[in-house]
C-alpha cells in the first residue's frame, strides 16, 4: 500500500517527533554524565541506567513489583471510581445530598495522598488495606468532582425534550441525563487512571515490602541512584502506556460528536 | 393508549397507523395568563395576561418581537414553566408539567447526539410499549416519512441543520402528540431549506392532524404555514391583532394574492419599531 501525503506527515508526528525529543534528551543527559560536571553516583548517565534494569530484571524483582503495584493501582482506582461516580450522581442530581456533602468534598479536595500515609497505616495497618485507601482515596476526589460536574451540567433543553416525550424519570436518568454527563465522567475516570498511579507511590510508604516505590525507598537507603532512574523510567512509561489505553478507550465509549 | 394497529403489510402510504386520528387533536385554553420572572427581589412581567384558544385541529402562529414573551407562552403551554396568574387547559385538563399529549420541536432540535436518528424516533415511540419489531418499524416509517429514508443510524453530529430539525419532527409526531408547539423551529436553517421544511411540516401535519402552535418572527413563514395569525406587541406582549386566513393549501409566499400580501404589510407595520 502506497504512503499517500497525509499517512506520511501523521506517520511523522505520532512517530518521528517523540523519536526526536528522546533522543534529544538522551543526548544532553549522556553529555551531560560525560562532561563530569556532575557526579556520577547523584546523577547516573543512561547508560548504567539501562544495567540497573537489566541488574533488577535478572534478580527477578522487577516483574513481581510492576505486578503488584499495578495490582495495588487498579483495585485502588476501581474502588475509588466507583464510589466517586455513585455520590458524584447523587451529589449532582440531588439538591439535599448537594448541600449536605458539597462543603465536605471541598474541604477534602486539597488533602494530598501523602499526608494521608499515618491515617492509613493507623486503620489498616501495613498490609494491602492502607495502599488501596490511599490510592482509592485520590481517584475518588476527581472522579466525583468531574461527575458532580457533568451531572450538574445537563442541558436544560434534554430534560424537556426527554419529558414532553413521556420518558419515566428512571428512563430520562439512564437514557439521557448519564450519557449527557459522559464526556465528564469519562474525563474524570481518565484523570483518576492518571492520579492511581501517582499516589502509588505514596501508598507504597505505608510499610510495602515489593511494588515499584518500595524499590525506590530500597534504592534510596542504598543510594542506588542508577536504580532510581531506572525505576522512575518505568513509571513513566507505564503512566503513558496505561493514559494511551484509556484515552483510545474514552474515545470509543463517548464516540458522538459534542453539541 | 392506542393498542397495537393490524395493518396490510408491504403497503406504501404516507399516512401512519393512526386510527384515533380523529380524536387526537388537542383543544387549548389560555385564560388570563400572566407570567413574571422574580430574581431576588426583581420582577420582570414576562408575559402580560393572555386570553386565547387554539381549536383542535388548527394551525396557530404567533408572531412578534424578539422578549415579547411568545417562548414563555409556549413553554408555560409546554409545562416548563408555570403561570403566576391564570389557568392553561388542554383538552379541559389543567396543565401540571411536560406531557406527551402536548409535543415541543425546538428552535435548537435538542437531538439527543448520543443516539442515531432512529434512536432518536424510538425514544418518543418507546412510551407505547411496543414489541421489538414494531418499534423498529414504525422508527423506519417515521423517518421516511420526513425524508430521512437510508440515514437512520447517522448521528445528529453527522446531519445537516434541516435534517436534524427533520429527525425531530418524525421524533416528535411519533409520540403521536395531540397539540404541537413549535418554537422558531426553522429560525436557524437557510432561506431555501425554510421553504422545503415548509412543504414537509404541512405535509406531516396534514397526515396527524395535530393542534399546532407556531412561533415565528418571520411573516412569510406564518402567512404561509397558518390558519391564524396573532400579532404580539412588544414586551410586555399583548396580543394586538388576529388575522384569519383561509386560502387553500399548499401556499408559496411567492404566488400570495392580494389579500395576502396586504396581511403581510399590515402585520410587518405592526410590529415596526415606534421610533422608526
């Protein structure tokens, strides 16, 4: 099949531009590690990165910690995704709820996951418990925020049209008012995935004994900083792996065109 | 509820199974309705009190400037808003809020896009309780009925404006309403589609036979379309005049008579500007 114009300028943007700019990074990060401005203990250069990985791949860690703290992150988001879609419908549906909880949420959106490590560990101890609060916590917050929104928004304009055309008020919910509030649902379940694995970090301080941020913690009590790099490497790349999933699979759930 | 029609299959006809046609046409009594808005501790009469009949069957059009209050009206008639003073009846039942005996197309279709234009005809058809099959087909019909044959499963966000507001009249007449309001429904297609949708809304309604409130503030339009004509002053809006008219359809602007063409003046100066 020939490459017509447009398929060669697209082939460029999805695959050469990010080409370029890692290599453009890799690039000043290796001259950066060869010019011995910096030491090479508190700044590794790409190249140890890369054995460190192999190093943790060959002592067979590094599976079982990508394992369970993906693991951790998708039990984490699904328990906090669904309640924070549950009370995000009833929050922006419902004018009693509104005005019961609204204050209440607001005054939990700015609390960090971190600062919520000693409370974890207080209710759940060291085991699974605490890193699923965590994490399930911080997805929670932004998917009920993003659905209170999108529930709170639906055009005036549907709910007439839904009635004057006798649907019960269970049909209008299910059939008019949650597909209006999608995009924001969606979009607030898409940030949710993004901040699962954000705070999973800061759940792996409640005492883990495997996942990826407790290999950062190792690394840091060895001063492993090649280990670091490699591992903050990872996260990256699975965040980015995970958001391109999810953003494809947003894209096929809400597929209609915005009025 | 009409129960489930038996009908000759295969058979070719733009009339749906409608055999309550006769008695699906809605009487409307406005009686002294007031409308007024309060914010805070303002008040804004949106309509002045209003006294007018629509006689089942026909085809009303209300016509005037923009803030006259003609949306209210209809909306207080469509139960999304309710009067402060007076009483709307429809066939001698007060009005409590929507109601499928009494269907709305709007100026801005309100299409839900998260269903296809089938979708769309099904959602008014659903209410009926209708086996799979037949809601499929009476979908069908109601969309070749306005034209739209070969694009029932396209989205809203892939159709023309006229086709949109197309989908919402097969929509709409599906529920088998048995007063219609219609609030600016053309007021955003162009010129030439205005005058198609035209041909198609007098055609759909001669089949239906609904009672027909029509806001417009283009004189063409309701000289065109209506059996009646109100012309509503400015805000606070009163109705000042009535024009009754009779000439046989199908009307073109283009070929108005004399009569015609002295009830479009007389209504163009009514509703001029004071200051021009």
């Amino acid at each position: 099949m020939a490459l017509s114009g447009h398929n060669i300028s697209e082939f460029v943007l999805t695959v050469f531009r990010p080409l370029v700019s890692f290599t453009i990074v890799l690039a000043i990060w290796s001259a950066a590690a060869l010019s011995g401005v910096v030491s090479e203990t508190l700044f590794p250069p790409p190249w140890t990165v890369w054995s460190a990985a192999v190093e943790m791949w060959n002592a067979g860690t590094l599976t079982p910690d990508i394992r369970i703290s993906v693991e951790r992150a998708v039990i984490g988001f699904a328990i906090g995704a669904s309640l924070g879609v549950l009370l995000g419908v009833v929050t922006g549906r419902t004018q009693f709820f509104r005005t019961l909880l609204n204050p209440f949420l607001t005054l939990l959106r700015p609390i960090p996951a971190i600062a919520l490590v000693p409370v974890a560990i207080v209710w759940f101890g060291i085991g699974e418990g605490s890193k699923y609060f965590v994490i399930s916590y911080t997805v929670f917050l932004a998917v009920w925020f993003n659905t209170h929104h999108g529930m709170d928004f639906v055009p005036e304009i549907y709910i007439r049209a839904s009635r004057s055309l006798g649907a019960s008020r269970l049909r209008e919910f299910l059939t008019v008012v949650v597909p209006a509030a999608a995009p924001h649902i969606v979009s607030g379940l898409r940030l949710g995935v993004a901040l699962a694995l954000l705070s999973l970090v800061a759940a792996e301080l409640t005492g883990a004994s495997s996942g990826i941020g407790y290999r950062l913690q190792e690394a840091r009590q060895y001063i492993r900083t090649d280990r670091m790099f490699a591992l903050l490497v990872l996260l990256g790349i699975i965040g980015a792996l995970v958001d391109l999933a999810v953003h494809r699979i947003s894209r096929a759930l809400v597929h209609w065109e915005q009025a | 509820m009409t129960g489930p029609t038996v009908q000759t299959p295969n058979v070719a006809c733009l009339r749906p199974p409608a055999p309550a046609a006769a008695l699906s046409r809605g009487h409307v009594a406005i009686q002294d309705v007031e409308i007024i808005f309060r914010n805070g501790r303002n008040e804004t009469q949106a309509l002045a009190p209003v006294t007018l009949d629509l006689e089942p069957g026909t085809f009303t059009a209300l016509i005037g400037p923009s803030g006259c209050g003609k949306s209210t009206l209809m909306n207080a008639i469509a139960g999304f808003v309710f009067p402060s003073a007076g009483r709307i009846d429809v066939n001698g039942v007060p009005v409590k809020g929507p109601d499928p005996e009494v269907g709305v197309i709007f100026q801005q279709y309100a299409l839900f896009p998260w269903f296809t234009a089938l979708g769309n005809v099904k959602f008014a058809l659903k209410r009926f309780g209708l086996a799979r099959d037949e809601l499929e087909r009476r979908a069908r019909e109601a969309l070749a009925e306005t034209g739209l044959a070969g694009q029932e499963m396209k989205y809203p966000g892939q159709l023309s404006g006229g086709m949109k507001q197309r989908v919402a009249i097969a929509r709409t007449f599906s529920g088998a309403p048995k007063v219609l309001l219609m609030d600016e429904p053309f007021g955003a297609l162009d010129a030439q589609t205005r005058i198609s949708m035209h041909t198609l809304l007098m055609r759909v309604w001669q089949a239906h036979r609904a009672t027909v409130l029509f806001i417009t503030h283009d004189v063409d339009e309701a000289l065109v379309l209506a059996d009646r004509v109100y012309v509503m002053s400015r805000a606070p809006g009163r109705i000042i005049k009535t024009f009754d008219i009779t000439h046989t359809r199908p009307r073109s602007a283009a070929d108005f008579d004399m009569e015609q063409m002295r009830m479009r003046s007389d209504i163009h100066r009514l509703l001029r500007p004071p200051d021009e």
